[in-house]
C-alpha cells in the first residue's frame, strides 16, 4: 500500500465519520492529506495529521477526531493496527500482506512504478535561463511531471543557450497536444546555480548526476570523484545496487529459482525504501527537485546492498519460499533504481 493509497484510505474514513454523523456534515474534506514515516518515538509503517489538520472545521480537539477516524482507518483492508500518538497523529501499521501487494506493485508496473495522476490537470511552462545546469534541470523537472500526469509545454529560454547539450531530445512532444486541461499553463522558472565545473568531460551520466544531486540553490558537484567505482561515489553505488540486482536475477535462473514474493522478508530498510518511492516522487515534481530523486536512490541502493547477501541459497542449502521471496524484493530493488536514474535522464547498466 503506497502513500497515495493511504491517503485515499484515511479521506474515505473522513468521508464516512461525516455520513454517519460522527462529524460535522458541513466540514470540508480536502483533497488529500498528508502521509509520512512515523517520527522518533512513533509506532508503525507510516502517520498521518489527518486529526490535526480537520479538527478546526469539526470543531473538536485533533485527540477527539483521531479517536473517530482510528477504528474506520484500521477497518480497511491492508491496514493491520492504528494507534494514535501525541495530540492526535494516527499511526498506522500495514498487514504482512500489504507487503507482498507492495512487491507485486512494483514488479508489475516495472519503471512506471511510482508514476501517478497526482498533477493531472495542470499544465506547466517551464522558462530557465538555458545554461547547461538549467537546461538538464528543465529536463529532469519535465519528466518529473509528466510521470505526475502534468502537461509540460516545451522549455522556452530566457537567453539562448550557448553550449548546452541536452541528452534528450527537447522537441515539441505532439502527444500531449491534446491534454483536455493544457490550456492555462502555470509559468515555472527554474535558475538554478550555475555550473562552476565544465563537467562535459564526464560523460553524459556522471555529468548530470554533478548537475541534478545538490538541491538547485547549491553548487553542483565538482568532478573529482564522479568517475571512481567505489563506495565513496555514491552515482557508482546506485548503479551498481541496480547491476547486482540484475545479477542475483540471471545467477537465481541458473540455481532454477524464480522471483515470488510468498512470505514476509525480514527487510524492513528496503521494504520501507520501495514503499517510499511514489511519494518521493510525487514530492519531486511538486517542488521541481530532482535532488530529492536522487537522494533517494542512494537510500534504496544501501538499504538493497545491506540485504543482498542473503537472497541466495548458500553452500549445500536449497531453495526454499524465502529465497524466492528475497529474490521478488532484489528484482522490485533493480526495478526501481532503474525507475528513478530513467527519470534523471541516467542509464541503468545491467553490468557494471
């Protein structure tokens, strides 16, 4: 169950306190409310404000809504426990089979995994200054929101853009031509700090992981370091987290074994990473951060690298249900590093 289903899930139950009179008719349900880890101290997958945020138009203390909404929360399905904490958060704890619907979730929507309709509707026109940081930023943010059901009218440069290379093709993309909602484009201008390194030497990948990793307001990375293969380069890191999930895939078939998600793994770093995805996403587009992408990657790539070592049978051991479900959790890790680098404009190597 991602984030957006939770959400859905939480404005449901508000929708049903009000039609059985457990809150006031008039209140105004918003379009969607907040979903979050829990903070230090919490319980569960995930929290939420909901309370908070509608006690003052129910005209109740957030303790008092938290306590209406608790048991309609905790009646739908994939929600195992919630329990409420503070002045009201509702922390929610999903059931052992939200999981395995989380793996298939990903595993059947492949690189489209986190994509959603969250900005249908809105139409952006996207105007930066058209350096070659501003230029690979515009494409980023574009492809952000376009995966957000956004209709993005090609970039229009405040100045002309000199040397700038994109790596995709900015043509006028026809297929969006017809976007019912694209007549009234909100205007975005993106400036980010400008390149204080020629990074063209690095190669198209390294280059625009110097220019898209820092947030826009801070410099963008210098390239020593960018082109070594260890740890200490996180780009190396998340492309070979992707590399080695391809790799226990084609080792697995040769052992016979195949992907199936069929019993919990004990992988709650990755679980919680994979289920993390679609609202880092969403995230990203609505503040036009593709940093936000990036630092996500590297969070999934530790998370997968920590618990990769445990996906085969080891010596004389044979393949059993968990190894075939560690192996469904490797495959939903490579699907969605390859998912989010795709979406940065950076190629996902199977061999690395």
């Amino acid at each position: 169950m991602t984030p957006a289903d939770l959400s859905l899930t939480v404005l449901h139950a508000v929708r049903r306190a009000v039609g059985e009179g457990a809150l006031r008719a008039d209140i105004r349900v918003p379009e969607r409310v907040g979903i979050e880890r829990p903070r230090p101290g919490g319980s569960g997958d995930w929290a939420t404000n909901a309370a908070l945020q509608l006690a003052r138009e129910a005209g109740m203390a957030p303790l008092g809504v938290a306590q209406v909404l608790r048991p309609r929360i905790a009646e739908a399905e994939g929600i195992e426990h919630v329990e409420i904490t503070g002045p009201g958060f509702l922390n929610i704890t999903l059931a052992d089979r939200s999981r395995h619907a989380l793996v298939r979730d990903v595993l059947d929507k492949k690189e489209r995994y986190g994509h959603g309709d969250a900005l249908r509707g809105r139409a952006y026109r996207l105007v930066h200054p058209g350096d070659v940081r501003a230029t690979v930023l515009a494409e980023a943010v574009r492809a952000l929101l376009r995966a957000q059901g956004a209709h993005v009218h090609d970039e229009r440069q405040d100045h002309p853009r000199h040397d700038a290379r994109p790596r995709h093709d900015e043509r006028h993309d026809e297929r969006h031509d017809d976007h019912p909602h694209a007549t009234r484009p909100e205007t975005v201008t993106l400036r980010p700090l400008p390149a204080a390194h020629d990074v063209a030497a690095l190669g198209p990948d390294a280059a625009r992981w110097a220019l898209l990793r820092p947030a826009a307001h801070d410099r963008a990375l210098a390239p020593e370091g960018l082109l070594v293969q260890s740890e200490a380069n996180p780009l190396f890191t998340v492309r070979y987290a992707h590399s080695r999930a391809r790799a226990l895939l084609r080792n697995a078939a040769q052992l016979g074994i195949t992907p199936a998600y069929e019993e919990d793994v004990a992988a709650p770093r990755l679980l919680a990473a994979l289920g993390d995805h679609p609202a880092v996403l969403e995230a990203a587009a609505r503040h036009r951060a593709p940093d936000r992408v990036a630092r996500h990657l590297e969070a999934t790539a530790d998370a997968f690298l920590g618990f990769q070592h445990t996906v085969l049978p080891l010596g004389d051991e044979k393949p059993s249900a968990a190894h075939r479900s560690r192996l469904a959790l490797a495959e939903a890790a490579g699907t969605v590093l390859a998912g989010g680098l795709a979406l940065l404009g950076i190629s996902a190597p199977d061999y690395l």
